[in-house]
C-alpha cells in the first residue's frame, strides 16, 4: 500500500517506519527543513511544503494513495489535510491531542475514517506494564470506559465456575473468551473458566476494580456471582 504521512515530526516518524518495515511505501509532507532533512537521512521520499494545501499535497500523486494519514501537532491543518484527501479517494487518518475535540471533528467531518490519539495509546502501554501480566489494556474506548483481557489465575473467585455463572457488575460486560491454548471468540455460556482462560471485557472504570478481583483474584471480597 502507499501512504502519505503529513508531519515528520516524533508521532509521524515512527509511523512510517512502522509501515516501511511491513513493506510499505511512505512518502512523508513536511512543513519544516530540518524535520524534513532527518526523515530524508532515515531513508524516505520527503516532499517540504504546508500539507493542508492541495497543491502541496498533490505533488504526492493522491490519485495512487491508498492512506493519508495527518498527524501533525496541529488540529485544524490535521482536519484540512483530510478534508483535502478525502475528495481523492484516500482514507483518512488524523491525529488528535485533546480527547475533548473527538466528537466536534466526529459530528462534522465524515471526510475523517480514524482518529488517533497518540498521548492515549502511549498511557494504555504504561497502564499494561501497571496493572501486569493478568490484566492487559486493549483500548481506552471513551473517557470512562476500558477494554481489558483479563486472565484468570488459581486463586480467582471465578476459577472452576462456568460462564453461565459468572454475574459481572451491571457497567461491565464480556465480549470475548479464550482458553488458555486457543483463540478469543465469541464466550460460550456452556464453557468452564480454568486458569490461563481469557476474557475480554468492556467495563466503566468505576467498576475495573471489581472485574479484576473477581477474574484475576486480588481481593478476599466475595464474587458476584450467579445461583449455581
């Protein structure tokens, strides 16, 4: 595939030698000279200009662009960048900083596929290496809920129970289960949660604490649980 990163800046940079190394082609737009000439050094095709202007953007080719991706510091040149794209057929990737903007961007511009926030994927990292091995963070989905797979472990209150069984706190619910050597798929009520299992659960965070102490067994609290 090809893609056109806008700003090669810290976020940009990584990126396209994230997809460089999944054999990708990665022409980069960039406004400053010295960002510019380090992206050249690392090896890519840089073309120097404002890339929320359209003829700037035009001198990568957009009609053979699969992605653009804007993710400069700047909101408003993010949003022109894709608003520009779109009208080309690209699909369109921006980069946000305040969680707040989400849902003004999201309400007015159908021209933007994705939006990402790289300050939140960074804090999900930190949280995984936090809360350790039992309990891994896949997506802050809004500001108060949390994806999480969980593991269960020997000393889990759900530990021999079966998912029938298992009653979660009213703001959580399981999405996915996994055994131990097997993938994640849709939970089978009939299934017997065993150490090493795996369940995928979207929860409020108010209510993460109680999830974990039920599923990894951190706590002497009693479980939720159903009649058995």
């Amino acid at each position: 595939m090809r893609f056109v990163i806008v700003g090669a800046g810290r976020v940009g940079l990584r990126t396209g030698r994230a997809l460089r190394e999944s054999g990708h082609e990665v022409v980069f737009v960039e406004t400053d000279s010295k960002t510019a000439k380090r992206a050249r050094e690392d090896g890519f095709e840089v073309i120097e200009g404002d890339g929320s202007l359209e003829a700037v953007l035009e001198q990568a080719d957009l009609a053979s662009v699969d992605v653009v991706g804007a993710l400069t510091g700047d909101l408003n040149d993010n949003f022109v960048t894709c608003l520009i794209a779109d009208n080309y057929g690209c699909r369109t990737v921006m980069r946000i900083d305040e969680d707040y903007r989400e849902d003004i961007y999201r309400q007015y511009a159908d021209a933007v596929d994705e939006v990402i926030y790289p300050e939140r994927l960074g804090a999900i990292a930190a949280k995984n290496a936090l809360l350790g091995g039992n309990s891994v963070a896949i997506a802050d989905i809004a500001q108060n809920l949390q994806l999480i797979e969980f593991t269960v472990t020997e000393t889990a209150p759900v530990n021999g129970y079966s998912l029938s069984e298992l009653e979660l706190p009213a703001n959580a619910r399981l999405l996915a289960f996994g055994k131990r050597e097997g993938s994640v798929d849709v939970p089978d009520v009939d299934a017997s949660l065993e150490v090493g299992d795996r369940l995928v659960i979207l929860a409020d965070f108010a209510v993460l604490s109680d999830v974990r102490q039920l599923i990894v067994g951190e706590s002497t609290e009693s479980p939720v649980m159903g009649e058995i």
